[in-house]
C-alpha cells in the first residue's frame, strides 16, 4: 500500500513581515502569543495584523498565513 504524500507550496509556517524594519521571515507559530515570544515582542508595543484584521494574543494562527507585526511608536 502507497502512502500519500503532502507537498507544501510555501515552506511550513507563517509569512511574518516586521515593520517598519521590513523584514520577512517564515516562523512556526500556532498562535499570535507563540509568535510574538518567538520575535521577542511584546503586544503592547506592537499590532498584529492578518487580512487588515488586529490579532490579539490568544488568536490561533494556520499554515499559510500572511502576518504583519508593526512597531508601535508613541510620542507625547
């Protein structure tokens, strides 16, 4: 019996681009928590964004997905 193989398009992960650095990276996070531990940042100097849509931390996160973490920067 011929076991079925999975070939994936993209590499395994999630697409994350860092703002303002413009940086692209391919991470394994299952969740936006995970991933913000991985980047080392924190979510409150920092917006999530997948599909022009703010994540909050305990938002799961699928292969394929296409993320933008953008630096927040407060002066005042």
């Amino acid at each position: 019996m011929q076991e079925d193989k999975v070939v994936y398009t993209k590499p395994y992960g999630v697409t994350v681009t860092l703002q303002p650095q413009n940086e692209t990276r391919t991470l394994k996070a299952r969740s936006v928590r995970q991933l913000l531990n991985i980047i080392k940042a924190s979510p409150a100097t920092v917006l999530v964004i997948r599909n022009n849509e703010l994540l909050t931390s305990d938002r799961k996160l699928s292969h394929g997905d296409e993320i933008i973490v953008r630096t927040v920067v407060s002066s005042g």
